[in-house]
C-alpha cells in the first residue's frame, strides 16, 4: 500500500565520526453551542467533558462533566472577554500557543544535530558550531529535541482542553496550530529521512534513470549520499503524481539539497493547504465540531512533528482525500472521483476510498432501485478513474512499473503492523522451546491480516450502500484498517484515516484516546529517523508519559500537585469550574 522510506532497527546512516574539513480562512463563525451536539457521532458512543476554567482565569482543575462534547461558552474571547488585538485571529489562548512555538523552535534548534541530518553538512562542516553534529554535541541536540516534543504535546493537550470547554473556536486552534508549524518548514527532516529519497526518485528520470525500475544507487551525487542505505536499491514505490511533483523539486532545486528539503515541504504542504480548505464545510456536514476537527487534524503532534516536520507525502493524501470526500458531498462526484484518484496517484492506499465515493455518487443518482444506481455509478467512476489515472501518467511520463513496486512493504518488519506484531509474538513464544525461523511466521500472520483487511472493507462498503457522510465516515474506517493490518505499518499511515474521521463526531474518551496514540506515534522513531521499536525500556518510559497525557486532556492536574484550600475554610479551587461545567449541562438540557 506505498511504503515509506524510513529506516528500519538496523545500523544508522553514516554520521561524521569527527569534525570534517491562502484560501480564504473559513472557520472563524463555526462554533456555537449547538454546532454538532445534535449530529450522529462517529467516535464510540462515550460522555463528553467541559473542563472548566476558575473565575480568575486560571487552568482548569475541576472534574469532566459526563455531557456531549459541545460549546459552552461564546468562543471569540479567551476567558469570555474579547480581545480585540487577537480578534482578527480568533483569540487563541497565549499559554498553549507560545509553549508550542518554543517547543517548535527547540525541535529546530535540535533537529540540526540530531535529527535527519546530512552526510556532509555545507552550513555546519568545520564551522565553529560543527560540534553540534557529533558526540556531546548531538546528544545535548537529542535532548532539545525531546524536549520540544514534550512541551509541544503539554501544548496540545492544554489547546485540547479550551476546544473541548468551548472556549475557543476554529480560527483560534488554526491560528496556534500555523505558529507551531511555521518553525518546522525550514528544520532538518525530524524522525525520518524520507525527503531525500524522494529528491532522489525525482532526480533519477532527470538523469535518464525509472524510478520504478532502478533506486538511488545507480546516481552517484549529493541526493543519492542521504538516502538511507536500506533503500539504496529499492524502486520507488509511489505513483505518477508523486514522481511528477518530486521531478519538479528536483529540477528546480539542481544539486542544493537543504533547499530541496525546503521546497519538498513546501510542495507537500499544498495537502495542508487543501485540508484546512475543506475541513469547516466537510465537518458541518459530517457532524463534528470545526474547533475538535482542527485540533484532531492540523494541531496534532503528529502533523507538526512527522507530516511537516518530517515531510511525508501522506500530506498530499489528506488533503486531496478531504477536497474529494467535500466534493462528493457536494454532488460534485466527477470532481471528487478526479481528486481521490489523484490522491491515490501520489500512495496506492487512497484507492480504498474509491468504492466508497461511488456510493455517495449513487445516492444522488436518479434510477429505479439502488442496485442499478450502484452499477451505474460504478461504471461512470471506472471511466472518470481511468481517464484521470492515464493523463497523470503520461504527465509524469512514466510507465505503471510502480505496481510492482508496491511489494516494498514486506521488506519493513516491525510490530507496528499489527499482522507482523502477531507473527513476531507468536514466533517468540515457540521460539522460547523450538528453534524457528522468524520469517514464516510473519508471512502467515501478513496473510491472515490482508484476509481480515478485506472482510473490514467489504462489511463497511456494504453497510455503506445508502451513501451520503456515512459512506466517507466508513471509508476513513477502511483507511485506518489498511494502515494497521498492512504488512507494514509506520506513524504516519495512520493520516490517511484521520483525514476523513477528524470531521466527525467525536466523544471526550475518544480524543483522550487519540492523545495516547498520536504521541505514541511521535516517539516510537528517534529523531535521526531510526526506528525504536525494539527498545523495550524506551517504550514502556514513553508509554507511561503518554499516558499521563491522556489522562490530563479530561482530569486536569492529574497528580493533583496544585494545593487546594482548606476544606474548612470553604470551597476548593475546583468550585469555579464545576459551577461552570453545571452551567454548560444546564445550558445543553435547555
């Protein structure tokens, strides 16, 4: 389903030894009080949580009320009042937004020791700050960098808490999210070094070469030297889109790769732009919140730290996922058929979205029953699917070499495939008695996943028949499925999904949920985009932080280790925030 080119637990890439000679912003009006309690939620059914905040201002302390997640008060003012300097951008709250730009600035700041850094570095290489690149250099890089993951996700998770007592709206979380992420447009790759294989791949039928016939080997040059040796020789595995956009890159940038790392963030980027262009209408008709959606999709650590940060192109996918599944809303279908395609142009994944686009088509379809307007739009989206695909192609000009190309997942193994975990598992545990290679065990396990991935898809493509937001809820279903149950599974995958579900409806357990896996995703890579899977105290550290930061999206102060007054003299500083969480479920009974 399009592998990535993130290195696997194996010997890193050589590092110096020693020191070497806009659209229009459409989400400020989106949150009232009734903006989507009444919609159908997609998130397990669950209670919601309106964090309230003390009467002087302070950080909310008090419990989770068990009501929808809905607004509760007017969100233009951060505390209830105005602010007209911060008016123009939705008031965002200062705390989580500034926490979030230093933690962006010390990920940058790091990232140029430890994160995916260049072989020979023309800025650093025997400057007088070179030491940064190695040795007690690179590990106090290292730690800046976890650091600012740290504080980013403190960020987040106290954003989270504004979102969910209503107390900001779209504008405000788009507006903290933009501060973070602008920082990360010009760091080093952080966690991967996937952006020089894709300067390669584009490089490569400059120079003559196909990319899905030949890797990064056969070209000798400055793109080639970063490009992590594990896929030295591997093809590309991504489709015509892709290659066009990164042939572009490649070509405009020549031999200077800091600034085709640049410029490959800012072409993927277009899939943010996209995103954030589709979200407010796509969530109105999907039932979520536009605030819940921005923070679920654009605030997340996972699009600062790995979409952008890294600069994957599953970004191109989620954008171009979410203005199809608009479009088909719509009654656009053709358009929206055109832009899924071009999503699954650039990774094989996004086709799963395809079947489910044609039941939206269907519903809008005059026709006698429902099974003939399924066929019809079937036909119909075959036809607009093949033209799309041929134009791409023949732009590209390339060949449909990379469908084989797509067999790269298997050479990745690690348990973040949930089929590869449980063939690894059950190998370990025969293995503790029988010697026995590790292989078979994996391959069986991969087979059963794909044999289950096809149940899921065809059980939701056909509980998904009578069209409409259900049938694109389901398809973000799929999506998800196909990024666990693949052969391969790396962090960012699980964007293809998010893409369509962050619109949705979703409940305060669910996005507490969401705060464990998504900064699990963040961590379980070094910063050097080496895996740390298998680093089984690293991740047990890093689960328990998780943990605890999920925990304190709804139950604020979870070590409880602000003093609280006597019980004596009165009230406990909780008071404030449960007269206005009762007000807020008042308000909702109403």
């Amino acid at each position: 389903m399009g592998a990535d080119m993130t290195a696997q637990p194996s010997t890193p890439v050589p590092r110096p030894a020693s020191p070497e000679p806009t659209a229009p912003d459409p989400v400020s009006s989106t949150v009232s009080s009734s903006a989507s309690s009444s919609a159908p939620s997609a998130a397990p059914a669950g209670e919601a949580a309106a964090t309230g905040r003390a009467a002087t201002g302070g950080a909310a302390t008090g419990p989770v009320s068990t009501s929808p997640v809905t607004a509760v008060v007017a969100p233009d003012g951060h505390d209830g009042a105005p602010a007209p300097r911060w008016a123009r951008f939705g008031s965002p709250p200062r705390r989580p937004l500034l926490l979030g730009l230093g933690a962006s600035l010390l990920m940058l700041v790091g990232g140029f020791g430890a994160g995916g850094v260049l072989v020979r570095d023309p800025w650093l290489t025997n400057s007088p700050i070179g030491f940064w690149r190695y040795g007690h250099g690179s590990e106090l890089a290292t730690a800046l960098v976890y650091i600012g993951v740290a504080l980013l996700a403190w960020a987040w998770v106290q954003l989270g808490r504004e979102v969910i007592a209503g107390r900001v709206g779209g504008r405000a979380v788009l507006t903290t999210a933009a501060v973070w992420l602008v920082p990360m447009l010009v760091t080093p790759p952080l966690f991967t070094r996937d952006v020089f294989s894709y300067l390669a791949q584009g490089a490569l039928p400059l120079h003559g070469f196909d990319p899905y016939a030949v890797g990064p080997e056969v070209m000798p040059g400055v793109f080639t030297d970063n490009v992590h040796y594990f896929w030295q020789d591997t093809p590309a595995p991504y489709g015509p889109l892709f290659i066009l956009l990164a042939k572009g890159t490649a070509a405009a940038v020549g031999g200077n790769v800091i600034a085709g790392v640049i410029l490959m963030r800012l072409v993927l980027c277009i899939g943010l732009v996209l995103l954030v262009w589709a979200l407010p209408e796509l969530t109105r008709r999907m039932g979520g919140r536009i605030p819940v959606a921005l923070w679920v999709a654009v605030a997340n650590p996972v699009m600062i730290v790995h979409m952008v940060g890294g600069g994957h192109n599953d970004l191109l996918v989620m954008g171009l996922l979410a203005v199809g599944a608009l479009y088909a809303l719509r009654g656009r279908p053709v358009i929206a058929i055109v832009l899924v395609t071009a999503a699954m142009a650039v990774k094989a994944s996004a086709a799963v979205a395809l079947p489910f686009v044609v039941l939206v088509w269907a519903a809008q379809m005059p026709g006698p029953s429902r099974t003939v307007r399924i066929l019809k739009a079937t036909a119909a989206g075959v036809g607009v699917f093949a033209v799309t695909f041929a134009l791409i192609t023949v732009a590209a000009q390339v060949n449909l070499g990379w469908l084989p190309a797509l067999s790269a997942p298997s050479m990745i193994v690690n348990w973040l495939s949930l089929p590869t975990g449980a063939g690894e598992l059950v190998h370990w545990v025969l293995n503790l008695v029988f010697n026995l290679p590790k292989q078979p065990f994996i391959n069986i396990a991969r087979i059963v996943g794909g044999l289950l991935l096809l149940w899921i898809g065809v059980k939701q493509w056909l509980a998904a028949r009578d069209g409409g937001p259900d049938a694109l809820r389901r398809a973000g279903i799929v999506l998800l499925a196909v990024a666990v149950l693949s052969p391969a599974t790396l962090p960012w995958y699980l964007s293809w999904g998010i893409a369509l579900l962050a619109m949705t409806a979703w409940t305060p357990k669910a996005l507490s949920w969401l705060v464990f896996v998504s900064l699990w995703l963040v961590i379980v890579y070094y910063p050097n985009g080496e895996a740390a899977l298998y680093n089984w105290g690293y991740l047990a550290g890093c689960a328990l932080v998780c943990g605890l930061a999920a925990w304190s999206l709804l139950h604020p102060d979870p070590l409880r280790l602000r003093r609280r007054k006597d019980p004596a003299a009165g009230t406990s500083t909780t008071s404030a925030d449960d007269a206005l969480t009762a007000a807020g479920a008042g308000q909702r009974q109403g």
